[in-house]
C-alpha cells in the first residue's frame, strides 16, 4: 500500500480496550519508550483483527503542530 501521507510512524500495539462504540489503542513506537494513543471506532478496531504485540503503522495527519520545550 501507497500513502500521500508523509507521517508515517511505526511501532507495537501494547494495549486495547475495546468498548461498546469506541476502541483505545496503544502504540509503542519503535526505537524507544514513546507510546501514540489513538481512539477508533470498535468496528475499525475488529475490521483490522487489532491485537496486543501486533506491528501497526500510526498514520498522522494534523495542519497544526505545537512544539513544547523545557
């Protein structure tokens, strides 16, 4: 599969809470220790058979972006 789409991160799901609308996904990324959160729909989450120590692909696409510092 080809995407325009230029943020592309990829990581492990470590965690999915599967609700009555929604599904909470968790994504370890790869490299180190930072973890994407992502809400989808219960029926996107069971479309994609998503499942803990699965490979996954975050896809992010924002017309803004805030950089915070120390």
């Amino acid at each position: 599969m080809q995407l325009s789409m230029r943020n592309q991160l990829t990581g492990t799901i470590t965690d999915l809470e599967v609700g009555a609308v929604m599904a909470v996904v968790k994504i370890r990324l790869d490299g180190g220790e930072q973890v994407i959160t992502s809400s989808v729909t219960r029926e996107a989450a069971l479309d994609l058979a998503l499942k803990v120590g699965q490979p996954a692909t975050v896809f992010i696409k924002s017309t803004e972006v805030t950089v915070g510092v120390d």
